[in-house]
C-alpha cells in the first residue's frame, strides 16, 4: 500500500487510472463514480478526500476531489503526477461568470488562468508563468463540446486565492480585462501539470453570474453539472 509524502493519499498506485477528474467537493467525486463509472472501487479516503476508479465506455478513468483553493489543488495534483502516475488530470468546477454573454448553466473551458496567488513565483523561472492548459486536452474538450451540443466558452480565467475578495472592485475589473469567471483552483492545476511535463485542463459549469444576477436552481444547477460531467468524461477518453 503507497503512502503519499503528505500522508493524504494512502492506495494502491495500481489502482488508480492515467486520468483523473477532479472536483473540488470529494462528494461530487463520489457522485460522478456512483452515476457515471461501472465497478467504482474507493482507492483513497484519507481525510474523507474521496477517490475511485472505474471504467467509462470501456476504459479506465478515476475520479477524486481536490478540496477548496490552490493550495489543496497543487497538494493533490503534485502527488498524483509525480508520486501515483497519473499522466492527465480534468478539473470539473463550478465557477462565477464576468461577462454580460456568459449564461448561467454554460461551460467554461479554461485556455488559460490570472491569479492572485503567489504560487507561480516559488518556481525558478525567468519570467512569470502563465499557467495555461494542455493544447491537445482543450482541443478534445472543444471537440466533446460541440458533439454533444452544449454552449461554451473558451478563454481565460480568474483563480483566486480569496472567495470573500476585500478589493470590491475585484470583479469589475477582472470584467474589463475580459477574463471570463472566476474560480479558485485551475492556475494551481496547470502550474502544477507544466512543472510536472503533465497534462491538465480545467472544464467550469456557470454557477452564478456577477454582473447580471443570473442563479441556477437547485434542479437547474444538477442538469448543468450534468452536462460538465458529461464532456469531461468524453474529454477523459483520449487520455485513459
């Protein structure tokens, strides 16, 4: 039995595919298993950080939550690049659209992530890193996209280290610099999969808009979940 660095993944590697959705919540984690994947097995419930391993039309895909912010998303995406082998990892999230043509229930694709975080500067770099996502994995999310009809965008967005931002202004000027919503974990994400010469991408459902005051239904919020699962677990495919 592996026992990661941290002591917050305990599995056997094998059990674990080549490609990982991860949700923030390890009970979104559990659902995506329970709903999506045949023969779910639990390979990690350390801290009640929920993974399983299943197979998805036929290949062998996991899913495992990240917990809330970079720092647990770098935490568990290190590990499982660079300690279980993993070689791929999809966020599914939910996130806060910024502009005026983003609709509640619509999927972001992140091509890229701003950030507030200081994690980019504890890497030896010459230059400020962009974290941006896998060409090939956000091609195949365009690609499951379109297939199975479901509005998106692509662009970059906003990962903050903070939810409750004291800077009020925060949102309003993200919107200016036309970055599309906000979130908290896919900066970390792709730092951590160029680090790692992994691959990443980072597939959003719209929860909730800032400027024009659209909110899903409780109904409403599980069907647009849905979908982002959906094209996740197509986007998986390429990879398992």
């Amino acid at each position: 039995m592996f026992e990661s660095v941290s002591a917050c993944i305990r599995c056997n590697k094998e059990d674990v595919a080549k490609v990982v959705l991860m949700p923030g919540d390890p009970l979104r984690a559990k659902f995506i298993a329970e709903h999506y994947l045949e023969d779910p097995i639990l390979f990690n419930d350390v801290r009640n950080m929920l993974g399983y391993t299943g197979t998805y039309k036929g290949r062998r895909v996991s899913v495992m939550g990240s917990g809330m912010g970079i720092p647990s998303m770098c935490l568990y995406a290190h590990e499982l690049y660079t300690q279980v082998g993993v070689d791929a990892i999809i966020r599914v999230g939910t996130t806060g659209g910024l502009q005026d043509d983003l609709h509640a229930g619509d999927i972001v694709i992140a091509q890229s992530a701003a950030t507030n975080s200081s994690i980019a500067s504890l890497y030896d770099s010459p230059v400020k890193l962009a974290p941006t996502a896998s060409w090939d994995m956000l091609r195949d999310a365009v690609r499951s996209c379109e297939a199975l009809g479901y509005g998106y965008q692509v662009g970059q967005v906003v990962s903050s280290d903070v939810f409750y931002n004291p800077r009020e202004d925060a949102p309003r000027r993200y919107r200016d610099l036309g970055l599309l919503c906000v979130e908290m974990e896919t900066a970390g994400l792709y730092i951590e999969a160029q680090a790692s010469h992994k691959k990443a991408v980072s597939i959003l459902s719209v929860s909730d808009t800032f400027f024009t005051g659209e909110s899903l239904s409780a109904d409403e919020r599980e069907k647009s979940f849905t979908n982002m699962m959906e094209v996740s677990l197509e986007t998986a495919l390429p990879y398992a």
